[in-house]
C-alpha cells in the first residue's frame, strides 16, 4: 500500500511540473515577454523594489497558513518545510486557478514525501482554505463598508457598489463565530475527528490572511502611478473586487478578467496604457516570478527525491 501510495505521489509531482511549465508557457502567450519586460523597465526604480518587498512579505505570510493549520491539528513540521509547502503550493494555486484545488496538490506531494500522512495533509488543506475565506470576507468586508465602490454595470451585479456585498461578507463571518461558539460537537473525517476552531483561533487565522490580501493589493497599488481619486483603501477595493470576479471566472489565474475588472474601476484620471502597464508589471511580479522560482525548486525538490529512492533501492540490493 505504501508502495502504490508513493508511485502515485511521483505521478502527481511529475504532473504538477509539467502543469506548471505549461502554466507559464500560457501566460506569457497572452502577454508578451517583451512588453513585460518594457514595462518593469519603466517603473521608477523605487515603486520596483518596494513592489518585489511587498511580494516577498506577502509570500512569507503565507506560511502563516501552514503553521496555523499544522498546529491546529497537533502535527509538528520544521518551519521552513511549511514555509516551502505554502510558498510553492500557493505561487501554483494563484496561477493555476481553483487554489483550493491546484495548491492543496502541491500540499499532498510535498507533505507525502515528508511523512505527513494523508489524512493530516487533507486536514491541514481544509483549515488554510478556511483561513483564506475568513480573512478574504473580513477583509473585504471591512474595506467595502469603509470605502464602497461604485459596481460597473458591465459586471451585471445585483447592487450598485460594494457596501451590500461588505454586509453580506460581514453577516456570514458573524453566522460564522456564532456556529463555532455554540456548536463544538467534532467534524468527522472518515474515523477521524476534527475539532472545530475556537473563536480566538479564528481570529488569528483572520489576520493572517487579511495581512496577506492586504500585502497583495499593496503590491498593485504601489506599481500604479499617483492619481487623484485613488486612496490605499480604495486601490484596495478594486483589487478585491477583481480578485472575486477572477475566481467566479474560473479562468486560471483570473487571466485577463482581473486586468478587465481593475481597468474599469480606476480613475479617468490615470490614462488606459499606464494602467496596464502597471498590471503587467502586476502579473509578472507577484504572479510570474514566483512560479517560475516555484517550479524551479519542485523540480530540483523531484529530483533530490528520485536521487534518495534510488539510494534507497540499492542500499537494499547490498544487503
């Protein structure tokens, strides 16, 4: 069984390889190298670095996920294989699409391969998804009833700005809190239970995540040029607003639908080619970047893996 178990872990990191090989093949169809390239080139030295720091934090924050979940479930890891497991399985998720699904893929092969077993990857899969939405709906929430956005008609939305959909994320955080506080009886995965968070867990696992979301749109914000109209908060709006309409696409990545939303909700005030160089520069960054060093370290990870079974194999033929 653990044989079987193993085999089907190398076929699944071989697919993801190649899935993730083919992902940047795509994106870099749609949009050009060379104007990319343009574009970052572009930028005033400053807004760059402070674009790649914001990128970078926003990464390592991401193994806030990781850690919440591997010690809510009582599972010790070493820091930096959890920080390897959230850094790779989210540069692919936020890629790929379907983050639930693309990134927990990544999770089972890294965590399989470390000794985790199936049922705890699983576990901690369901809880950083739980997470992501936590944060995600406080988040938006909060910045939607602070600073509502006016909703394009071309969006086809049931309400005119955000605010309806702020107190909708709001009210089903509140149901939320108020299910975990009353009702405590376990979840049941197969034989195994999984306690529900606690309130105060919860609340960690909210600052994780809107400190990732914020870290992000701040990554957008600081690649726009200065433009009247256009507050941290606002600029913020508009990139979760693009964020939601990407996943309700489906579209790996929100390729094109993220850019399409974020073009029609900025200011007049900043002309149409500079906002799109700036989402160039946006997608090549935080999206990019960080799948091709991804990809780089799952196939070297792929690699050393194969190397140590081969290790394995003939140190069993001498004996």
């Amino acid at each position: 069984m653990r044989d079987r178990l193993q085999r089907y872990a190398s076929l699944l990191g071989f697919i993801l390889l190649l899935a993730a090989i083919w992902i940047l093949y795509r994106q870099l169809q749609v949009y050009n190298l060379q104007d990319i390239i343009y574009q970052i080139k572009a930028l005033p030295t400053s807004r760059l670095l402070l674009a790649l720091l914001l990128t970078g934090l926003s990464y390592v924050t991401l193994s806030g996920y990781d850690a919440l979940s591997l010690h809510y479930i009582r599972r010790p890891l070493a820091y930096e294989k959890m920080a390897l497991a959230a850094f790779m399985s989210y540069a692919f998720g936020h890629n790929a699409g379907m983050v639930w699904l693309s990134s927990g893929s990544v999770r089972y092969r890294l965590y399989l391969s470390w000794g985790v077993s199936t049922l705890d990857t699983t576990k901690v899969v369901i809880v950083c998804n739980l997470t992501f939405w936590l944060g995600f709906c406080v988040l938006s929430g909060s910045v939607f009833i602070i600073e509502p956005l006016a909703i394009p008609a071309a969006l086809h939305l049931p309400f005119t700005s955000t605010r309806p959909l702020g107190i909708l994320f709001f009210a089903c955080i509140g149901t939320y809190l108020a299910l975990i506080s009353v009702y405590r009886t376990p979840l049941r995965i197969r034989t195994q239970q999984l306690t529900l968070p606690t309130p105060l867990f919860s609340l960690a696992q909210i600052g994780i995540a809107a400190l990732d979301l914020a870290l992000a749109g701040g990554v957008l914000y600081v690649l726009l040029p200065p433009a009247a109209g256009l507050s941290c908060i606002s600029s913020l709006g508009i990139f979760l607003l693009a964020y939601i309409a990407g996943m309700i696409s489906q579209v790996p990545g929100g390729l094109g639908v993220f850019e399409t939303v974020v073009l029609m909700l900025l200011p007049a005030t900043i002309p149409a080619p500079t906002a799109l160089g700036a989402l160039l520069a946006y997608r090549a960054i935080y999206y990019l970047l960080p799948l091709l060093f991804a990809a780089l370290g799952f196939g070297l990870h792929e690699m050393w893996l194969r190397r140590s079974h081969v290790a394995q194999v003939v140190e069993t033929v001498r004996k």
